[in-house]
C-alpha cells in the first residue's frame, strides 16, 4: 500500500460509484459490453448503499458535488450509448443494402 493510499480516507460510495463510472466508459469505448453490465451492477449497490441512510450535514457538499460528476459523467455515457447505437444502425444497413443488391443481381444473372 503506498503512503498516498495509507493518508487518503477510505473511499465512500459515492466516490467509487464515480471511480466505476469512469471505468464503465471505458469498457464501453472498448466495446466490452459484458464488463460494462458488471460494472453497472456494482455501480448501482454502491448508489443504492449510498441513498439507504441520510448523510451527515457536513458530508452533504461533498455529496452534491460527486452526485453532479456522475450524472454528468452519466450524460455522457448516454451520449456515446446514442452514438454507438446510430452507428450499429448504420452498419445494419449498409448489410441489409448489400443482401438486398446480391439477390437482386443474383436473380438477374439466372
């Protein structure tokens, strides 16, 4: 354990809901989709963990100021999701485009 990890306070669930969210983005990005459900599991147990009892007063900055970062980071995620799917369908379409020109053609050669 390095001397950072031994000064830093244990991390809440909020702050490794981020630290998921964050990695969660990446599994996207890379197409690991299995590693990304994995992620959203955990990811969910933490926020729920975090919103089964009220923080303390003096927590609640804080708090606020993580639940922005992962709704923005969710937002993001959102986006690429949209991207992603735009260019699936994409993909799909060029296929079917190039099934329907092959029947085509191959019914104009018999």
């Amino acid at each position: 354990m390095t001397a950072l990890a031994l000064a830093s306070p244990p991390a809440g669930p909020l702050e490794q809901a981020l630290a998921l969210t964050l990695e969660l983005r990446g599994c996207v990005e890379a197409g690991d989709f299995a590693g990304a459900a994995e992620l959203e599991s955990a990811r969910r147990a933490l926020l729920e963990e975090f919103f089964a009892t009220r923080p303390a007063a003096v927590e609640l900055p804080r708090s606020v100021e993580l639940l922005r970062e992962i709704v923005a980071a969710n937002d993001a995620l959102v986006g690429l999701a949209d991207h992603l799917q735009r260019a699936l369908a994409r993909e799909v379409e060029t296929i079917a485009t190039g099934r329907r020109a092959v029947r085509a053609y191959g019914g104009a050669l018999r």
